[in-house]
C-alpha cells in the first residue's frame, strides 16, 4: 500500500510539472490567400491583434513585434512577412515559466499565439 502511494505522488509530482511546460511552438508559412501590399498586411495584422489586446510594432519592412500582457504575464512574439505568407516565432517573455536550456514555456503561450494566428487569418480572409 505504502508502494502504491509513493507511487501515485510521483507520477502526480511529475505531471505536475509537464502540466506546465510546453515547448514555444513556432507558426510558419501561414498563406496571405492572395496578394496583398504590405503596407495592407502591417494594417490587418494591427486590426487582428487588437481583439484580444495585442500590441503590433513595426520593427522593419519586414517584421513586427506582437506583445501582449494578460494580468501579470508579457509574451512579445516576431512575426515576419514574407511574399506570400508569414511567421510567428517566439522572442521574449516574463512570468511564463520560460526556460532557454529547456526549451520549455508556460502551457499558455502556444494557445494565445494560436488564437492570434486564428485572427489575422481571419482577418486576412475578411474584405
């Protein structure tokens, strides 16, 4: 019985830990859908960030940087533009559990860089 416990705390301990962590998942080559100038792409990808709080800087003609505070955490993300698509990589953070020699981020961070994406597609789509 005491077996038993001892095990169950260590699994539970080490799901624990994963439940956490996952590894900062970059969104690549993601379709424009038709041509666009970029000064309209700079201007949709704004106006798509904007729904859930994202703050778009223009870092270059060809990338931004997408930042986003959510009660006490900050991710900043790159999104660079390409002729027909873009990217969404990781590029800094605090309070996410971030870890370099891991590789490892708060569980969180994939779904608000995904649901960012979900917006400038549709946006990308809409007229």
């Amino acid at each position: 019985m005491k077996a038993i416990k001892y095990l169950f705390l260590t699994l539970l301990l080490g799901f624990s830990t994963i439940s956490y962590a996952a590894k900062p998942e970059p969104v690549l080559n993601q379709p424009l859908h038709e041509p666009i100038s970029t000064q309209q792409l700079i201007k949709k990808i704004t106006k798509a960030g904007l729904v859930r709080g994202w703050q778009i800087e223009k870092e270059s003609e060809d990338k931004l940087i997408a930042k986003i505070h959510v009660r006490t955490h900050y991710v900043a993300v790159n999104i660079t533009l390409h002729k027909e698509s873009y990217d969404i990589t990781y590029n800094d953070s605090d309070n996410m559990k971030y870890n370099a020699d891991k590789g490892t981020i708060h569980r969180k961070y994939n779904g608000w860089v995904a649901n960012l994406n979900s917006d400038i597609q549709r946006e990308l789509l809409s007229n």
